[in-house]
C-alpha cells in the first residue's frame, strides 16, 4: 500500500476545500479537514458559523456548492441520488437534538427502522446487541413516551449505528438534555469511540460536551479557525468567547464580496489562532 493510500484507509471523513453558498451567504467557505477513523472531533463556533451545513454537507444530506467530501474513502462528487442515499443508509448515521424517534414503535421497532426500510428484517439478537451497545438491552420494549429524554436518545443512537456506519454525525446531540442526562450520553459517546472504535464527529455549543472530544475544530464563519487537542471545558470555553466575540463584530456567515473583512478578521482573532493551529486542522 502507497503512503497515500495507507492515509486515506485511516482518514474517516476528508473535506478539501468545501463550500456552501446560499445566494450571496457563504455559510462554508473553503473548509479543508481530514478526521482519522476512530477518532471523536466536536465542531463548535458561534451561531451561524456554519456547523450544521458543514455536517449536513460531511453526511451527504446537502450537496457543496464546490469542494470535496469523502467518507470511509468514498467520494461523494458525482453520485447519484440513489447511490448517495444508499452510501448513506449503509456508511453514515446522525443523531438529532431531537431524537426524531417514532411514538408508536418500540424501541426496538425504532432501531430495527433502518434495516427494514433498506428491505432486510434485522434478527432479534442484533436489534438487541444494538441496544446493548448504548446500555438500553433491558429497554428494547419500551415506547418513546416511556422513557426518559437520554434514554431516548440512546434509542436514537442505537439506531443510527445498527448499519454499523463508518462516521455517526449528531448535531447538537445533548441540546435537548439536562446537565446530569447530557453528561451521561456524552460518556456513551465517548465509550463508542474507546470501546468501538466509532468515528464520532458532534456539533455542539457546550464546552464540558467538547472537553469529551479528542479534538475540538472552531469554526468562524463558514472557515476553520484553530482547533485543540485534547480538550478541557475551560481552554474551550475561553476559546469561544473570544470567537463570539470576534463575531459579533463582524456579523453572521460571510457574504460573497466580504473577502477582506474574513481576512482582517483572521488577524484579529489573537496569538493563540495561529498560522500553525489552522494547519493542524488541513489535510494531511
Ligand atoms: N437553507 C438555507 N438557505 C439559506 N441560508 C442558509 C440555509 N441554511 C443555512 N443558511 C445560512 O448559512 C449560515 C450557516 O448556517 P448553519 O445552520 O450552518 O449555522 P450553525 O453554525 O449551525 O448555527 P447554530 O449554532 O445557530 O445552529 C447562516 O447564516 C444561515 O442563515
Ligand atoms: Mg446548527
């Protein structure tokens, strides 16, 4: 295997040089990535920065306006929409903040969803073994209504990985959660990631979710500006005041024609967004 290829066998989720425009928003603006397999990575930024398309646009629900996005080593350019729904039926899950669960099903008619809408009938012992993966083996018979929001969303996420998919997207997948329910779902996640091997990439605004995380990504709008590895609450959350700051001054996502504003930005945005901290999050 060449170095390259030996690369890309170990990179989850490549984006190079993704865009999203909306009319004259530039809700991504030339956003490059790679995010190795087995790896957890949150994405945080002020609102309107662009996190959701981002994701929206990694997970193959949003088609870039330019760019490329790759997934488990599959270029998503130029696949139909037949196939792009398949690649991402069978390679990518997403969880919600709301936890999109049917309330007439079980939890696990709910799990068992996704297989039979792609025509299988999934056995009982791998709905089951699904839901032991997120701690719920002992709920599988239980309606939404009767159980408590993280456990809900533990359904949710039961159900986004019983295609055992190469990347589970959430965005903000503990919005909708209280302290204690939060922290009990991000341990799951992160359980996913040690246990597993999940690659895990999550939005979220709240700096203790990101401190769960190997890698925290900030995004400006629609641009990556700086990451942290091995985050804790505090560098996050010193982090994200001084973005929301920043962008407050300047306003929401950039418009087309806004170039030098991004730019001066860029400079303003202090010592510890570094030429080299935006390196770290390029392709390597
Ligand atoms: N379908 C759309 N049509 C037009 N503009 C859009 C559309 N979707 C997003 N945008 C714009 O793109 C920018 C980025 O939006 P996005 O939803 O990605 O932000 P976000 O970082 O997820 O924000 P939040 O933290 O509030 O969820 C915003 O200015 C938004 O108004
Ligand atoms: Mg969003």
């Amino acid at each position: 295997m060449t170095s390259a290829a030996a690369a890309t066998a170990t990179t989850a989720v490549r984006l190079t040089g993704l865009r999203r425009h909306y009319g004259d928003v530039r809700a991504l603006d030339g956003v490059d990535l790679a995010l190795p397999a087995g790896s957890f990575t949150a994405v945080m930024g002020p609102s309107g920065s662009g996190k959701s398309t981002l994701l929206q646009c990694a997970a193959g629900l949003d088609r870039p306006t330019a760019g490329r996005v790759e997934v488990g080593g599959v270029a998503l350019e130029g696949l139909s929409e037949r196939r792009l729904t398949l690649l991402r039926r069978d390679r990518i899950g997403f969880v919600f903040q709301s936890f999109n669960l049917l309330p007439s099903l079980t939890a696990a008619q709910n799990v068992a969803l996704p297989l039979r809408l792609a025509g299988r009938r999934p056995s009982r012992a791998e709905v089951r073994g699904a839901l032991e993966r997120v701690g719920l083996g002992a709920r599988a018979g239980h309606r939404p209504g009767e159980l408590s929001g993280g456990q809900q969303q533990r359904v949710a996420l039961a159900r986004a990985l019983i295609t055992r998919p190469a990347v589970l997207f959430g965005d903000e997948p503990t919005g909708a959660l209280d302290t204690a329910t939060s922290r009990d779902v991000l341990a799951m996640l992160r359980e996913l990631v040690d246990r597993d091997g999940q690659t895990i990439v999550m939005v979220t605004h709240d700096p203790v979710a990101a401190s769960y995380a190997d890698r925290v990504v900030f995004l400006v709008v629609g641009r990556v500006h700086g990451e942290l590895a091995s985050p804790t609450a505090q560098e996050v959350a010193l982090r994200m005041a001084r973005l929301e700051t920043d962008a407050a001054d300047v306003g929401d996502a950039a418009h087309v024609g806004d170039a030098e504003d991004v730019e001066d930005r860029t400079v303003r945005l202090g010592p510890d967004v570094s030429a080299d901290s935006l390196a770290g999050g390029r392709p390597c």
